[in-house]
C-alpha cells in the first residue's frame, strides 16, 4: 500500500510540474474549418497572442472535413498534456452532433472548456427590390405570398440555414430554402436578385449593405451587437429568436486544469488589448473572453437550442 501511494503521489508531483513548465515544447491549435476563414483568421490571431504570452510556439493546423467533424474528433483523441487543443465554432461544436449520425465525438464529455473566446453576430439581409425595410415588413411580405421569397444558405446544416429555418418557425412564415456551396454563391445570386434574402455574416456583406446593394434589416443576437450597431436585433420584432454562434478554446477532456488555466489567463490579457479586439472585430467578431463556466454552459444550451430546430426542420446529413 505504501509503494502504491508513493507512485500515485509521485505521478501527482509530476504532473504539477509538467503543468508549471508548460508549455515546454510549440502547441498545435487545431481549426477544424478551411484556411482563409473567419475562424481560421481568429484563430491565427489567438496562436500568435498565446506565441507572444507563453514564449513558445502556438502554430494553426487546418484539419477540414465532414463540417468541422474531422478535426473536432482527431483532437478528441489527442493526448490529454495541452499539446494539442481546439479552436472552433459553435456551428460545428454545438451543432454537429445533432445534424450528423455519427460525428466522431461528444462535444462535453470529450472536451475540458478553456475560453469563450467571442461571439460572431449573422445579418439578415435581402436585395434591395424586395418591398420590405423591416423585418416586420419582410414578415407581412412572407405570409402574404408564402413560399415565394427564397433565402440562400452555404448548404444543408449550414449556420444560414439554421438561422433561416430558426426565422421560419418562430415567426410562422414560409420561404423557400436555396442552398449553395458557400457563402460567395449566395451573394452572385442576391445581388443579381435570383434570391431575395438570407443570414450571412458581417464582413461577408458589410460592404454590399454599405454601398446599398443589399439591405440589412436586423442582426441574430439578442441585443444590437458592437460590429453592427445600426442594425437592430431579429428578435425585437420575433421575440425570443436569439442566436449568438460564438467561437471558443477547447482542450482534449482530462487536461490539466493548471493548464487550462495558464491558456485562459495568457488569452484573457491578450484579448484586454485594444489592438487585438479591432482585429476581431474587422472579422465581425465580438470579444468576450469568458472563463470555462460561461463556455460550458453556452455550449449546453446552444446542443439544446439547436437540437430542436435541426429536429423542427428535419435536417439530416449522413
């Protein structure tokens, strides 16, 4: 008993001290979406900030596939020393599960919650011959002739797609669901007006609503959001609809929590700087740089909340 103790306390003393020395070696930050990205472009600027804090090298890997699910479960099963964590978004995180038979990983018992990194707001949009200047008007419009106004999304389980599907239920109007293979055919197509609307992030119309190609009518999160303050929010004339995708800082389940710790505190100061959050926010990103607490339950509620509208709308992909 007493050789059995002083292995486990001898395993203990080891770990701490892995943990304080950490990280000794360069740390791979897995984004499970394409190079080129708003979340790869995110988290390039979290890799560099950590780089910069922590004296070594926090290097991205693009690890793309199955909507994010690839990546997501490789870093999984990745050993649990802090070496290997994940960058990602609540699209893939939250969702996934729901949308995908079998995407290869759970997404809370598999990870330890590092940082609520910031949340990503979605416009809704429509061009500009579409008689409508509000989202009650668009609405009106909507019920008036059903079926007739489309909306583009980047595909099937698609963030757009949810959010439209979301709009759909909760202010009870039917419009026809266009999917295209990314957010760029979405835009050729509004802006020569083959569809009339759809949800797409800020900086991928900021310049279109700008030059008043396209019409912003309101914004996905609850309250008006930093990075589109002249936009009111879906929800002020669609009670409860709220929809706040956020992008956040995991590590494999099992980590040490001084690690985990010693990664939120070197990322909570970065993200204090100011030049870091106008760098943020030119990606349509609002900072928030929450503990793992906030990340934990944001995470548990948006597997609930997009459960039921995936399960609504009868989205499926296998």
């Amino acid at each position: 008993m007493r050789w059995c103790n002083a292995v486990v306390l001898s395993f203990f003393l080891a770990a701490g001290a892995a943990a304080q020395d950490y990280p000794a070696r360069p740390v791979t930050i897995v984004v499970p979406q394409a190079a080129g990205g708003a979340n790869d472009i995110l988290g390039r600027i979290v890799a560099q900030q950590l780089s910069q804090s922590l004296g070594q090298q926090f290097v991205v890997e693009n690890r793309v596939g199955a909507g994010g699910n690839i990546g997501t479960a490789a870093t999984a099963k990745a050993p649990r020393d802090g070496y290997t964590i994940l960058f990602t978004i609540s699209a893939a995180h939250a969702v996934n599960p729901t949308l995908y038979a079998q995407p290869g990983f759970d997404p809370v018992k598999d990870f330890d919650p590092v940082m609520l990194v910031a949340t990503v707001p979605f416009l809704l949009v429509v061009n500009p011959t579409v008689p409508a200047s509000s989202v009650a008007e668009l609405i009106a419009l909507a019920k008036k002739e059903p079926g007739k106004i489309a909306y583009g999304s980047s595909g099937n389980g698609t963030t757009n797609h949810l959010l439209g599907e979301m709009f759909k239920s909760m202010a009870g109007v039917d419009m026809l669901h266009v999917p295209y293979k990314g957010v760029a055919a979405i835009l050729t197509d509004m802006l020569g007006g083959r569809v009339q609307a759809a949800f797409a992030s800020v900086p991928s119309v900021r310049s279109h609503v700008k030059d008043g190609k396209l019409r912003a009518l309101g914004v996905s999160t609850l309250k008006r959001s930093s990075v589109a303050p002249e936009v009111p929010p879906v929800g002020d004339t669609v009670k409860g609809y709220d929809a706040d995708f956020w992008v956040a800082l995991f590590a494999p389940a099992g980590t040490s929590r001084d690690v985990t710790t010693k990664l939120n505190g070197a990322l909570g100061k970065a993200l204090a700087n100011a030049e870091v959050r106008e760098r943020f926010a030119a990606q349509g990103a609002e900072v928030v740089g929450a503990g793992p607490e906030a990340l934990a339950a944001a995470l548990r509620e948006d597997v609930v909340k997009w459960g039921r509208v995936v399960k609504a709308a009868g989205i499926k992909i296998d």
